[in-house]
C-alpha cells in the first residue's frame, strides 16, 4: 500500500488545504493589513491632493512613500504574522494529543515541517503577491510607474517574513509549549539589544569611564543581524540628487539593502537547517514541555540564568544605588548581587524545565558548576572593571581622538591637540575620586573620548566633569580659541554636502530653502568672515558649541537658522554632522551671498 | 504482522518501557492488558509512530515503522485522549483522513451512516459527547481500510449498543479483510470474547504472552473439600497460584488442565472436587498477584 504522500513529497494538498481553511482570520487579517499599508495609503498618496500640487509632486510623494513608510513597515508586519502563523500551522507542537495525532499520521517529520512552512509563509506569500499586483495597478492606472520601487517592497517583505517565520518555527521546535513560544520569540528578536543595554548598565557602576556603547551591536555589518530590530532598519534607500531633475523614479538608489537581503537569507538557511535537524530530534513526549529538545535543557539553565542575574543586579543597583558608582562598596554589592541572582535565576530556570517547584532532588552537580561559573565571571568582571577604568592608550598608538562634548562632535588628528586632550584624560582618572564628590555639588557636562588606533581600532570613555574642576576650565579655553576650525574645519577641505535655511513667511509658515554643496562653502566662508570681523557673536552664531562651556539658549527672532550638513547620508566619517546655525542682518558677507538666491524681503 | 523486540523507552531515568517482546500474527485480534501504568499506552505510541524507541526494534510487516509514511498509512490508530480539530464535523474530518490514507473507503462511511446514526453530520466533533466521539474515531478509522488496526481503550465511553455493534464491525473486518487489530483496554471480559491472544503487561514488559485458549486451559480452579480437618500446604504436586477457604471448600487456583488436575487432587481423596476454567479477569489478577500486584483486602 503506498501513502498518498510519499517520503519525498514535502507538499501535501491536504494538509495545506486544512491549515488554509482553519486559519483564515489570520490571513484575512494579514490581506486587511497589506491592504491599508500599501494599497490604500499609496492610493491616498496618490489622490490625496492639496490644493495646486500637480501630478508630478504626487507621483515624487508617493515614490517616496513606498521607499519609506511602506519598506519601513515591513519590519513589524513581517515580525507579527510570522509569529502568528508559525503559532497557527505548529500549533499542534505544544499539545501532547494534537503532537501525537499528527506524528500518528502517515508524514515524516521532514514533511510536516516542509508543509508547515509552505502553509504558513503561503498564507502571506500569496497576499504580497496579490496586493503587489494591485498596487501596481493603481499606480498605473494614474500614470505612475512604481513598478521598481515595489519589487524592493516585495522582496523585502518576501525576505523579512522568511526569515521570521523560520525563526518562530525554530521557537516552535525548541520550545515545545504554546506560551513559552511566543515569549522566547520575542525575547530572541530584543535579546541583543536588551544586553547590550544591561551590560552597558551594569559596566557603568563597574568601570569609571565607561560608555553608553561600551557593548554594541553591529552596525552597518552583517553581525548586526543578532539586532533584527535594528538591522531590518539599518538600509535605505536615498534620492539621488543628479537624477531627481531627470527621472523621479530612477533616483533612488539603496544603501545596505542587498547586505540586509543576503544577510538574513544566509541566517534564514540556517535556522531552517537547524529546524529540521531539531525537528527530527525532537521527541513527541515533549510536547508541552517548556524546552522541547533535550541536549538544549543546559543551554536554556544558563542562559536564563545569566541573563536574569545581570538583569537584577543591574535594575538593583541602577535604581537603589545610582548615586554611589565606583566605589568598592557598590563592586562588593554587585558581585553578591550577581551570584545571588545567578543561582536563583538557575533555579527558576530549573522549575521551568521540570514545571515544578521540587527541583532540588538530582540537581547538585550542574548547580555546582554554574555557581561556580558565576563566581569566577563576577571576579573577571570586577578585575577588568579595574583595569578598564585605569587604562589609558599610549599616545603614540593614537590616530584620532573623537571628542563628544555635551553632544557635540570634534575629531583631532593633530598631534599637539592629541597629547592635550590625553593629558587631561589622566588627570580626570588621577582624580576620579575628587571628580565623584565633586559631581554632588557643582554642574557637570558630559564628556566622551573615542580613541582611533593606530590599528583601527577604537576605545571609547565616557564621564561627567564638573564645571568647576581644571581640566573643564582648560578644555572651555581651547574649545572657545579653536571654535571656527571645530565648528567649520578647513573650508577648503572640508567637504559640505549641503545645507538648509529656514525662513519664516509673512503668512508665518516655514519655507525651506536647500543649498548644495559649493553653494554650502560659499555660504561658510561668508559666515567665518563676518564671525572674525565681529559682525556676529560665537554665542549667537552656534549657540549649541557656546553650550559645551556655559549655558546658552538659541537665539530670539531677528535671526536666520541655517543647518549645516557635513554628510547628506551615512558615511564611516560622519562628524560634524549636523550643526545648527544662526546669523542675522549684520552678517553682510552672508547676507551678501544669499540674496543671490532669496528675496529677504519676503521673509520675516 | 507486529513485532517488538527488546524495546526499551526510558523517560527522566524511568524505564516506562523495559525490554518489551510482543508478536501478534497477521488476522488476529491481540488484546493489551494491564495495570495502569504498566506501558501499554507507551508501547502503542511506539507501535504507531509517534515514539522512537531508545533501544530495540518495532517491526510491522517486517518494516520500521518510525518514520515510514508506508507503514503508517495501513494503520489506523483510535487513541485514548481523541484529537479533533476545533469547528470540524465528522464529514470534514473525514475529509482530512481520507487526503492520507489511500484505501480510504468513502462509500463504506456512507454505508455507516445507518449504524452511526446517532452522530449529527453538522455538528462539531469536539461539542459531542466522549461516546459519541469515540464512535465518530472508529467510524473513520475503519473506513481507512487499513491492514492494522490499534485501538486503545476503543469501547470506553459507549453504550452497551454499540460496543456491541463496534466489536462486531471490528471482527467483520478481521474475518473479511484478515485486518491485524491489537487493542487495550482494562475491560477483560469483552476482551475474552474477542481476542485470540493476550499479552500482559507490567512494569514496562509483557510478563505473559499466548493464545486465550492455551492460557485458560492452563490455569484451573480448583473447589475441593475433603473429609476432617485436612493441611493444604501438604498438596506438592502441582503449583498453586492462590488458595481460599471458605466453610469447608477449599478454592484452589492452580496451573494445569482440568483433567491433569482433578488427577491429581484426587490421590488426596476430596469429598468433593469440581474444576472449573478461569476467565481473563481471574487470570490477570492471579498472574499479577506474583507481580506485587495482588488485589488487597480493603479495611474502612
């Protein structure tokens, strides 16, 4: 007798019919979902005209709204259904009877798993598809070929979802009840980011100096992929201003898409290999059982434990004990903390597996060794928190100091400017202790070093230094004495991509006016000559760099903002980025340039 | 047709199975008995599929079954705990089966219609009652055709009616289609009157394994009664399994034939001597009373 599905058909009719007919409301609502998000909003971007826009803004409008919102919203959808249709189509994994009558059926678990899969990606497949289709259709039926941008839109979706759903069935497989599914899911999805910030917490009470980034994530970089929230938005998509005037359409050229796109293929073949070795691991008593797959019962101990000791000891001592960092008595709580949570963390994590609170009995050698594990790591962590916080590079092994004071970014490769800025580095160690009392009493500003190594690499420290102590007072000298060169750097090799200058109308609406690049260094040069004839003041022009030493507030009316763009887009080198700047009807030279392009005279 | 050999199953450090050994012959019908938890259950998951033995082998036609989608689909398997999916009336489930299962007879379920008539084709399978539902399993299950039939506890939950009606849809198959049926169940006496084999089950190993006939003209029960006061521990000629006295007679439960027996309780000159054969129920407590398993005396 042969089975209707034979060993190596990985589709069956049946069974993809069942999952469809069963689960309609969830790819009903996923098609309600498409619907808005993509057609509907397209059409009102498209229709919804204000009064004397012409075709061709709408058309611009659109485009652009497919390239951003709709490739933006790809993320959340594609993380939400796929979740819920992994849920739907291997529901039958978290429930003894339903795991039995399936695996009682003449399938292997190869072929569950492949029909799982082409039901639950087919029930969102097929709607991008449709909506793809007509989407498309609306915007040629208003003469708009959106054609290019919606193929980034459907591959994107395509790829998103296949890369969430193999890792919510991968939850499915692992973790083998209906609850603890979902919530691992979850957790997976913010895992990274939720360490990275417990870390940088708990370092920031450990180690004088350290940074909010001290444990990051990837940017930019294939690895940022441990972050999907911050990877599946890390792309863009930008207008490329040759081609605006010539092709609306054409303009648009991706940054990171395709890294993004192969990234998560080459994850979403893993954890599919993984899936299917695990499934064929798994054993059908385990359905229901929180970890389903028994070599992985360790993995989860330690992992749950670790995690929810760092998570308590950092939500412990940041809100009881903020104000008493770096001292030994908060290194000597913290360890106790650590170990304390890391054992009853390993417990809890013991009493999930076993869905029971009598877990003592045969659990002493593993506990042994975790406690001990725990131990020995606390220790690491206070020794390295040590030498963290005295460590200093040689100054002859630095290329860069990045300097961010109170927000506001310096770099100095100059090797004067070097030797300075790590003198008073030293100094603020030497004084650490001062530095903490004095903290209580005087006003502060932040200050990050960021260190370019001869080797590429970077060391990154962070403190706050009160106003009222030296090295504050001697970095306010020479920030107020270099200002130009910091504010502007050379004119003449620095590269502006553009800049902004925000008008207010007499009707009092803004109107915004863009400057490219050579018209950018125009205007600076302007700007530096009325500074050093004294037309303007340094408070008043960039009241944002006068802040950095002393309070200061944006300018009233009477001036003109101007935004200053280093970098129109994401480069390595991204300093100077953005600085807001004022100047007023005394600033001639400027004045001078603008009235080339502006009528002032229409302007408040 | 079913084999299982050595077939070892451990969960958490318990053996639920410990080297089971079970042969049923092709057309017959094998009944499973059991104290709870003795591992029929389990072993009848391996036998299904759904387990994977740690140790040993389970062959059905001389096949793997684990994993093996041919295997699978002559089997037609009723659990205990029934599965149905949530809105499904017995048409849409038959439905489903029928998309896996290639001898599946649909004009045999619309035949059955008359002798499930109590089952209302519209209404959701899991809003009908445990009998109902278990009627609604075996209905499908044997419109599968299948060659073998695994049923556990298949009648617990029906009305006199139709356990009657179940047992005999179930032996027409076996005498027309020579299907294999291996079924569970604590109800004995049905049992006896269906099965051609018996195995028993205890602490994760068939203890005892033979056609029903061989197994009740091997045990004998004895009712003796012998003139004065007379010492039972003096009878050394045969194995007693259990003894009880009430009044005068003595009831002997004791391994033999009936003729065997009354030979030799006759060189004892019993005044009285009648011997009767033991039904499945009698066998099983005494077979397991060796077994730590003895039926107590209850003292409220």
């Amino acid at each position: 007798m042969q089975s209707k599905t034979s060993s190596s058909d990985f589709f069956n009719k049946t069974l993809f019919t069942k999952n469809r007919k069963r689960f309609w409301p969830l790819w009903v609502g996923y098609s309600f979902i498409l619907l808005w998000f993509l057609s509907a909003m397209t059409f009102l971007s498209l229709h919804l005209q204000f009064f004397g826009v012409d075709n061709e803004h709408m058309w611009h409008s659109t485009i652009d709204f497919i390239y951003n919102d709709a490739l933006e919203s790809c993320f959340p959808i594609a993380a939400i259904f796929s979740l819920f249709m992994a849920l739907a189509v291997f529901s039958y994994l978290g429930n003894e009877r339903s795991c039995y009558y399936y695996h009682s059926l003449p399938l292997t678990r190869n072929q569950l798993l492949s029909n799982g899969f082409i039901s639950g990606l087919g029930m969102m497949f097929i709607p991008n598809l449709v909506f793809y289709l007509f989407t498309n259709f609306i915007c040629w039926s208003d003469g708009l070929n959106a054609i290019k941008a919606l193929s980034f839109w459907l591959l994107l979706i395509t790829v998103e979802e296949l890369f969430f759903f193999s890792l919510a069935a991968l939850c499915m497989i692992v973790f083998g009840h209906n609850i603890a599914s979902p919530v691992m899911y979850v957790i997976l999805i913010f895992y990274s980011e939720l360490m990275a910030l417990l870390l940088n917490g708990l370092y920031q009470n450990l180690f004088y100096g350290s940074s909010d980034s001290l444990v990051t994530i990837p940017e930019n970089n294939p690895l940022g992929i441990i972050s999907p929230l911050r990877f599946f938005n890390s792309f863009n998509f930008y207008a490329d201003e040759k081609l605006v005037e010539a092709n609306v359409y054409e303009c648009y050229k991706p940054y990171g898409f395709w890294m993004v796109i192969i990234t998560s293929l080459v994850v979403t073949a893993i954890f599919i290999a993984a899936a299917v070795l695990l499934y064929n691991r798994r054993k059908s008593e385990h359905a229901g059982d929180v970890v389903a797959i028994d070599f992985l019962k360790p993995v989860f101990r330690w992992v749950f434990g670790i995690s929810f000791a760092i998570l308590f000891t950092t939500m412990i001592t940041e809100t009881l004990m903020s104000s008493i960092n770096y001292t030994t008595k908060i290194l000597i709580t913290t360890f106790v903390l650590l170990v304390i949570f890391g054992v009853i963390s390993f417990i809890a994590a013991e009493m999930i597996i076993r869905k029971s609170f009598r877990v003592f009995k045969g659990i002493g050698k593993r506990f042994w060794t975790y406690t001990a594990f725990i131990v020995a790591i606390s220790f690491g962590l206070l020794f390295a928190g040590d030498r963290v916080t005295k460590y200093v590079p040689d100054n002859s092994d630095v290329k860069e100091i990045r300097l961010n004071v109170s927000s506001y970014e310096f770099a100095f490769t100059d090797r004067n400017d070097i030797d300075m800025l790590m003198d008073c580095h030293r100094s603020i160690i030497e004084d650490k202790d001062d530095l903490v009392t004095m903290l209580n009493v005087s006003g502060a500003f932040r200050l990050n070093y960021e260190y370019v190594l001869e080797n590429g690499k970077t060391i990154e420290r962070n403190y706050f230094i009160p106003t009222e102590y030296k090295v504050a007072r001697n970095l306010s000298e020479f920030f107020v004495e270099n200002a130009v060169s910091l504010i502007f750097g050379d004119p003449d090799k620095t590269r502006y991509d553009s800049c902004e200058l925000c008008l207010m109308d007499k009707n009092q609406y803004y109107d915004y006016r863009e400057f490219y690049s050579d018209q950018t260094k125009e205007i600076v040069k302007a700007l530096i000559k009325d500074y050093e004839s004294g037309y303007i003041t340094l408070e008043e022009m960039a009241p944002d760099f006068a802040g950095i030493y002393r309070y200061s507030d944006y300018p009233g009316s009477g001036y003109y903002r101007l935004e200053l763009r280093r970098s129109a887009f994401y480069q390595k080198d991204y300093l100077y980025n953005l600085h807001v700047l004022f100047f007023n009807e005394k600033c001639i030279n400027t004045m001078e340039y603008l009235r080339k392009y502006v009528n002032f005279e229409d302007y408040l | 047709m079913i084999k299982a050999i050595d077939v070892k199953k451990q969960f958490d450090g318990f053996y639920a199975l410990d080297g089971v050994n079970l042969h049923v012959e092709p057309g017959s019908v094998y009944g499973l008995v059991g104290p709870n938890g003795a591992g029929k259950s389990t072993l009848i998951r391996h036998l299904t599929g759904i387990y994977k033995q740690d140790e040993g082998q389970i062959l059905i036609d001389g096949e793997p079954v684990y994993e093996n989608n041919k295997i699978k689909a002559e089997i037609a398997y009723i659990p205990d705990d029934l599965f149905r999916f949530g809105a499904d009336n017995i048409v849409d489930m038959m439905k489903f089966v029928k998309g896996f299962y290639p001898e599946f007879d649909t004009e045999r379920f619309e035949r059955l219609k008359g002798v499930f008539s109590i089952i209302d084709l519209k209404k959701p399978v899991r809003r009908m009652s445990k009998g109902m539902q278990k009627q609604a399993a075996f209905w499908l299950a044997i419109c599968c055709n299948p060659k073998v039939l695994i049923l556990d506890e298949p009648v617990d939950g029906l009305d006199p009616v139709m356990r009657r009606q179940v047992w005999s849809l179930m032996m027409q198959d076996v005498s027309e289609r020579g299907t294999t049926v291996l079924v569970s169940s604590h109800n004995l006496r049905e049992l006896e009157d269906v099965c051609d084999t018996v195995g028993i089950m205890n602490k994760g190993k068939v203890l005892l394994e033979r056609s029903l006939s061989s197994l009740q003209g091997n045990v004998t029960k004895l009712q003796v009664a012998f003139a004065g006061d007379f010492d039972i521990s003096t009878i050394n000629d045969f194995e007693i399994i259990n003894s009880s006295k009430i009044g005068s007679i003595y009831t002997l439960v004791v391994r033999g034939t009936q003729e065997e027996c009354r030979e030799k309780i006759a060189k004892y000159s019993p005044v009285l001597v009648d011997a009767l054969p033991l039904t499945l129920e009698e066998i099983f407590i005494y077979e397991l009373g060796g077994e730590d398993y003895a039926v107590k005396d209850i003292i409220l």
